[in-house]
C-alpha cells in the first residue's frame, strides 16, 4: 500500500524513528524514509507499541518524512 492508498482516518506515527501508519482496523503498515526511498509499506507487527509509543504526525509531515528523512522528532544532530 502506498501513502495515496491510506484511508482518511488513518493515524500518521513515528514509532522509535519508524514511520508507521495504524489503519482504522488497527493494524499497522511502515514505510522507509529519505531520498530513494521505497514508497510501498510493509506489515509493522507491533500495533501495541505504535499505540503507545508513537508520536503522531499529520499526514503532510509524515509525506514530508518519507521524501526528506527527518520529522520534528528526529534527535540527530
């Protein structure tokens, strides 16, 4: 599934630096980041921790995530 695909309701995380996406039937999809990046998701198999760990994005900054590589979480220098 790729970012277009996302239902609307779909909530938009950084999950320990993993771009995660929870769809609204609770399951959860993670993309790669940066420049070059493969835009299609992969099952994330820890919906627990996205729920409890995720800091959450709006979909604008989590496309902008994908594309750059960073997100206003991001703590490298």
């Amino acid at each position: 599934m790729n970012l277009v695909n996302l239902p609307p309701e779909s909530e938009f995380l950084d999950v320990d630096g993993i771009a995660v996406v929870r769809l609204p039937d609770g399951s959860c999809l993670a993309f790669e980041t940066g420049p070059g990046a493969d835009p299609a998701a992969r099952p994330y198999p820890n919906e627990r921790k996205a729920g409890m760990e995720g800091d959450s994005l709006s979909r604008a900054e989590f496309a902008a995530w994908l594309a750059t590589g960073f997100n206003r979480f991001d703590v490298r220098g």
